[in-house]
C-alpha cells in the first residue's frame, strides 16, 4: 500500500523542483545587473535579458530582438564576432573579450563578454550564451591615461635631462637618457647599486646630501656637482623631487640630472673674463691716478707758480715804490746841496764859501752814505731769495753766539737780557742763511721791545715728526700791533709798521727755501715762531 502512494509524488516534487528553479533562473535572468544573451552558432539572438536591452539602448529585450536579428550587425567590427565565435568553439569558454558595440541610437559602448558553447549530446553547438558588462568608462579612462602617457613620454623623452629613480639610500632603480652619452656607466652597471657604490666620492656625497634633503623635505634643487666623462670633465645639476609623501622609510625619489657643462665652461670664461677686465680697470686706474697725482701736482704747482708770481708782483711793485723814496729822497738833498753852494759861490766871499760848503759836502756825504745803506739791504732781500749754493751741518749755538756778538753794543744800550737755550741742534743748510735768519730776529728783537727790562729769548721747540728742525725767538715788550701781523713779512714793513723794513722779508724768504713756515703771534711779548728743514743737497 505504501508504494502505490509513494510513487505519485516523486514525479511531481521533480517537477515543482524544476519548476522553482525554471523560476529563479528567469529571476536571476530579468533582474542581473550584467546583460546576459543566447545567440544561434549562425549569430541570430535568441533571447537576452533587460540590462542587455538597456545598456545597447533599447526600450525591452523584445524591442532589441525584432530590430536586431543578427548579433554581428552591433559589433562596430563586424569580424570581431567571428573572432570570438573561433575562440569559443576552440576553447569551449572564453573570457574578458573586449569588443565595441553599437547602441540603438548609434553611440558606442565597450563591453567585456564573457560566453561559452552549449552542446548537444553528439557535441555540436546547439546555441552559446554568455555575459557582458559596461567597460566603457574603464576604456574611457584607460584612453585618457594612454594619452596622458604619451603626453608624459613625449615630453620626458623632450628633455636633455638624464632621469633616474632611487630610493633613500640612494639605489637606482629606473632611468632615462636621451643619449647614452651623458652617462657615466652602462645600465648594467648602476642598476640596483647605489649611488655611492658607482660614483666618485666627491659626486656621491653631493647627490647624497641632495637625496637626504629630498626625503626629509620632499624636494632639493640645485645641487652641482663634476664627473671625469669620456668627453673631458663635465658638471651636472641636479634636482629630486619625491615620490608621494615624503618621510617614509621606502620612499622612493625621481632625480633629474642636467649637463650643465657648457654652462659652466661658459661661467668660467666670463670669470677669466671679469678678472681680466678688473686687472685692466685696476691698471688704468693705477695710471689714471698717476696722471691725476702728476696733474694734481702740476695744477699746485702752478698754483705755488702763480701765488708766487702775485707775491712777487706785489714785491717788485713794493720794492719799486720803496727804491723810487728811498733813492729820490737823498738824490733830491744831494741836487739841493749843489744848487746851494752854486747859489752861494756867487753871493759870499771865498773864505765864507769853504766853511759853508764843506757842511754841505759832509751832508751830502752822509746822505750818499744812507742810500747805499739801503741799495745794499735791497740787494740782501733778493739774495735772500736765492737757492744756497752750498750746504753744510751748521751748529746753530754757534751763530747764535756770533750774531750776539755782533750786536752785543746795542743790547747793552738798550739794557736787554739774552737767554739762549743750551743746545740749539744742527741743521744742514747754508751758513748764511741761518745766520741772516736769526741775525734778522733778533735784531728786531733787540730794536723793537718797549720793556723797561728788555728780555730776549732764544730757544729749539724741538724737531718736527717729518724732520723739521723748529725755534721760538721772542721778547717781554707790548707785542705786536694786531692790524700788522698778517703783512709784517711783506718786505719793507717793520715791525713798527714803518716802510724800509727788510729783515723779517729776509727771514720769510730763507725759512720757506727751507721748505719752512714762520709765523708771529702775541704771548706775553712778540713771539717768531719758525721750522727749517734739512737742505736736501750737500
């Protein structure tokens, strides 16, 4: 009894089983996300799901189906079908064959399909089905980075630049050259080795320093560094740049190396080139300033020239006007005289002529006697100006000694007191000279302090740094009158602002043969300070 009930219901559980999975097959079918078909061996679609519809642009499978009836009429390339038709007849399955369709609207879509061959129990192909997705962004994107590539490539391989990637203890891993050239081993001899391993040390620790820099910092530029190449000895520059972020461990750095050669060559010519050009500036400079020195020194001394024209001028114009007085005076008393005893020889008898004339004469005689007095001071005033002849060491206390000597009656007369320094030092000059200086200063000393207890005084100030030799000749009188010090050692004024006066005239001109300066000044008394120099001539 059990068997006949049993055997009712197994048929029918396989049938609802099937049916169930006939169900869900369809399901999956209409509802998959990838669009799935069934096409005959001859290429006639036989059904193919809704997202298949869709992604070709059809409004339902059985719109695609009643305008499409054979599959390699939507294959941009229609043999791309028979293609993948030998591939899945030869291989049963096939899988990620890529093949660009036509949508409905004709657009373009790229699809991956994956299909296989379905067969009947002889092994002939009864129909192949299989899936397909949507690549075409993929193939959008691949094509953009193909370009981008291409782009890259194009301009990596425009470069002169040599391109290598290491890591941070300086390993080459890739590289780039546009000519084999620039580099300093083959390939095989650098690849996978480090920096320091295939280069001289001086380079190394340059691109060494520059790689750690880029790894801490992300970037170095400028590093310049020098090999000994096959061509010569040639200079690079370099610059890194890092991979991503930099400070990780196994960060990896792109290094660009630039021949810089020509440019250093160049930098090096122009340096010669500079220093060259600052020698030649240096030497016309020096002999620009040779030529200013010598013209400097021309223009002062014709300026000295010129001043001592002026003061010469105003000397023969002074010398002039003083000779015409002090000549004309005593020529005009001797012209009188002889008009006189003219006048008298007819008036008086020959006994009262002889006594009158012979006063007359005496006069005259005494007036004759002043005027060659005077010529011969003139004449001193222009020896005075005169280059010495000859030059000696004079010991200045010895003409001291003697020019007090000499005027030894006046100082008594005028009850003055003399005090000469000890030592008085050496001067190498002209005798005369020295003589005629302090002779003159002293006698106007003597001559010119209103004291009544006359003091002269005569003392070495001591020697100057450059070799001047320097004296102070002064008295205790009132001093000079103010308004006579600037022209008192203009020839024929004294000190006394009388015209005649000589001595002080003498006494500038010598002390400036000397290469000297006087001057006067008031102190508690006259004071004549001056400086002589050695003679430079023997």
């Amino acid at each position: 009894m059990g068997k006949p009930d049993r055997e009712p219901a197994e048929p029918k559980r396989a049938d609802e089983e099937w049916k169930r999975a006939e169900e869900d097959s369809s399901s999956i079918f209409k509802n998959a996300v990838a669009g799935i078909f069934r096409t005959t061996p001859e290429g006639r679609i036989i059904t193919l799901n809704p997202a298949l519809a869709d992604l070709l642009g059809y409004e339902s499978p059985e719109d695609a189906i009643s305008r499409v009836d054979q599959l390699s009429l939507i294959y941009v390339e229609p043999a791309r079908r028979d293609e993948l038709k030998e591939m899945v007849e030869e291989r049963g399955v096939v899988q990620g064959v890529e093949a660009e369709m036509y949508r409905k609207d004709g657009s373009t879509v790229w699809v991956s399909l994956n299909t296989r061959a379905v067969r009947d129990e002889s092994g002939a192909v009864r129909h192949y089905e299989g899936a397909l997705v949507d690549i075409t962004e993929r193939k959008r994107v691949e094509e953009e980075l193909r370009r981008a590539k291409e782009q890259l490539d194009a301009t990596i391989d425009a470069l002169p630049d040599l391109m290598f990637e290491v890591d941070r203890e300086g390993r080459i891993y890739e590289y780039r050259a546009p000519r084999t050239g620039l580099l300093y081993a083959p390939p095989e001899r650098f690849i996978g080795r480090t920096v320091s391993e295939v280069l001289p040390e001086d380079a190394a620790r340059i691109i060494m320093d520059a790689v750690y820099e880029a790894a801490r910092t992300g970037r170095h530029k400028g590093a310049v560094y020098s090999l000994d190449m096959p061509s010569g000895k040639g200079w690079f520059e370099l610059s890194i740049a890092t991979k991503g972020e930099p400070g990780r461990p196994d960060a990896h750095m792109i290094a660009l190396v630039r021949d810089v050669t020509e440019r250093k060559r160049a930098e090096e010519e122009l340096h010669r080139y500079r220093e060259n050009l600052e020698e030649l500036v240096g030497v016309r400079t020096a002999e620009l300033e040779k030529l200013n020195a010598r013209l400097r020194a021309e223009i002062a001394e014709r300026e000295l020239i010129e001043r001592e024209l002026i003061r010469v001028n105003e000397e023969l114009e002074s010398y002039a006007r003083t000779v015409s007085h002090e000549l004309r005076t005593p020529l005009a008393g001797i012209y009188l005289a002889l008009e006189y005893l003219e006048r008298l020889s007819r008036q008086v008898s020959a006994e009262s002529f002889n006594e009158e004339a012979k006063a007359i004469v005496e006069k005259a005689k005494s007036t004759v006697e002043r005027a060659e007095v005077q010529v011969e001071r003139l004449l001193e005033l222009a020896r005075a100006g005169q280059v010495p002849a000859a030059v000696c060491d004079v010991e200045v206390s010895s003409v001291v000694t003697g020019i007090l000597s000499d005027v030894e009656e006046q100082v008594l007369r005028r009850g003055a007191t003399v005090r000469v320094d000890d030592e008085l030092g050496r001067i190498r000059a002209n005798p005369t000279h020295i003589h005629q200086v302090f002779s003159n200063l002293i006698v106007n000393a003597v001559r010119h302090c209103d004291s009544r207890e006359p003091l002269i005084e005569i003392s070495s100030l001591g020697d100057e740094p450059r070799g001047g030799h320097r004296y102070l000749v002064r008295d205790n009188g009132s001093g000079i009158a103010p308004e006579l010090i600037e022209g008192l050692f203009s020839p024929f004024v004294n000190a006394a602002g009388e015209a005649s006066g000589t001595g002080l005239a003498i006494a500038d001109k010598i002390v400036r043969i000397y290469g000297g300066s006087i001057r006067a000044y008031n102190d508690n008394g006259a004071c004549f300070e001056f400086v002589l120099q050695d003679y430079p001539r023997l």
